[in-house]
C-alpha cells in the first residue's frame, strides 16, 4: 500500500523534485551508505524562522512525517537520527520516542550537527549514543510553560516562603508576584518537572545504560546535569560536548571519522539551504528521499 507521500502524488498529480531537494537527498543517501544504516533527519527552520513556533517545534503531527520516513526501511539496519530542533512538547517527545524504539528497539543513534534543544535534548538521551561535533550543542531539560521556566517559578514561590517567614512586611510584594499564577500552577510545575526528569531517567536506564550495574546513578546523573538550574542557569544555554561527555552521556567525537564528519555536515548545510531559500519550516527526510515538509502559509 502507498505511503503517506504517494498518497499525495496521487491527489496532486505532483512528483517534481527542486534541485536543492535533489541534492540534500543525494547527500543523505552517501550518509546512509557511509554507516550501512538508516538515516532520518528531523530538522526544524525555527533559526530562520521564527515567527511559526508552534509548527517549527516538535509537536504531535510529527509522528505523521516518522511513519512515512519509516515505512519500508529494513529496520535491522537500525536508525541514524539527525537532529537539529528547538525542543517542544513533552507529550509529543515521550510519544515520539515511544514510536522510534517500537520500530529499531533501542538500535538508534543520535546525531547532533549543532543544536537539539530541550525536548530535542531528551529525544538525544533515549539514544544508544550522541555523535557530537566541537560545534554542537545540547540543551537543559527543565519544562517550560509558555516560555516560563517550571522550575524557576518553584524557586520564586520558595523564595517568597522563606523571605515572608523571616520578614512578615514582605507579604504584600510577594502577594502581587505569586499572585500572578493560576492556584493549581505550582503543583502543575511539579508534576511537568517530575514527568520530564523520570522519562529522561527511563530512557536512559533502558538505552544508553542498559546493562551497566549503576544504571541508575549514571542517569541520575545525567538528569541532574541537564535540569537543575543552579548549575545551567538558563533554558537557553548551549551545553558543548565536554559538558556532555563531563555528565556521563556517551558521546560519539564526530571529528573521529572524517568522512562522517564531511557527510554530516553537508547534510546539515544543504538543509540551512533549503530553510533559506524555500518556504520549508520544518522536514522529517530519509536516506531514500521519502520526506514530509510542512512549509509556510502564503500571505
């Protein structure tokens, strides 16, 4: 039966390839041959194009672009997953996971040409092994709502217990600043902190540690590097590959191999390429050139 592209060459009528899309395709394919695996990019324009949040992070319609980059691959081969994203929903990246290790087992590797944030972070972890270029680049995993830090507002409301406690006249600041968040926000930040560190946790355990006797010291670990905010400060801070390898993560040197290296980055340029000549947002594209695009509305 066709895939979710065929179908759409059927009600279309349309099958032109554009040169760029020739071309990253071809380089895609040279990965794949390469390493005698499959490969899936995920990439996200949000550098470029930011204006479209909610289609450039991950979302629950992906899964739609991963069945139709899946379909018919040999998945013995197992998969080489591509990353460059923002992050998103945790819901979205907890199901998504859940997907990819029903179709390759824990047989997937992640490759970060140079950035997988947040969410993009925590899909890296449930990974046999990270490759990692000196331009690379993780994320902290703390959950956001709306862009607010789940955490941080945890240690604001602390923050406001202990100096009311040992100051009664700072009642009526503080009044005015927790006083901004819905009554069931906080316990919501809990539970969103406590959901992302044990899924991340989890999938570690299962993955990149399986079989190692303190498992789960080294995934606790990890977690504790990438969400707490004493040490990362911020959502947005860059975490370079020492920090990484420093957390305990098993990060592959893609400087190691130099034909790798020379492929993964011509893969990730022709990509940039495409985000800035076409109306791309956002592609999911396998080493056969199977892809599902979701490009921008026309004003």
């Amino acid at each position: 039966m066709p895939n979710w592209n065929q179908v759409l060459v059927e009600i279309t009528g349309k099958s032109s390839v554009s040169p760029i899309d020739s071309v990253r395709r071809d380089y895609l394919r040279q990965l794949s041959e390469h390493t005698k695996r499959n490969v899936i990019a995920y990439y996200s324009g949000w550098l470029s194009q930011q204006q479209n949040a909610p289609t450039l992070s991950i979302n629950d319609e992906d899964k739609n672009a991963f069945m139709a980059t899946i379909h018919n691959l040999d998945r013995t081969k197992g998969l080489d997953l591509i990353l460059h994203t923002p992050g998103g929903d945790l819901a979205a990246a907890e199901s998504l996971v859940d997907y990819l290790r029903r179709m390759f087992g824990t047989d997937i590797r992640a490759i970060v040409p140079q950035l997988a944030m947040s969410a993009g972070t925590m899909i890296a972890c449930s990974t046999k092994e990270i490759v990692m270029g000196k331009e690379s680049n993780l994320g902290p995993i703390d959950p956001q709502f709306n862009g607010i830090p789940a955490s941080g507002v945890l240690e604001e409301f602390k923050r406001a217990v202990k100096e009311i406690k040992d100051d009664p006249t700072a009642i009526p600041l503080w009044q005015s600043i927790i006083g901004k968040y819905h009554p069931s926000f906080i316990g919501n930040c809990e539970k969103a902190i406590e959901w992302s560190e044990k899924i991340v946790r989890d999938w570690l355990i299962t993955g990149m540690f399986k079989g190692r006797k303190n498992a789960d010291k080294l995934a606790e670990k990890v977690v504790k590097e990438f969400s707490d905010r004493s040490t990362t400060y911020n959502h947005a801070r860059h975490l370079h590959i020492d920090h990484c390898i420093k957390s305990g993560l098993k990060i592959i040197h893609l400087e190691k191999d130099a034909l790798l290296q020379d492929l993964v980055l011509t893969v990730h340029h022709a990509f940039m390429h495409t985000f800035a000549m076409s109306r791309a947002l956002k592609i999911v594209e396998n080493h056969l050139g199977v892809a599902m695009v979701r490009n921008r509305a026309d004003k």
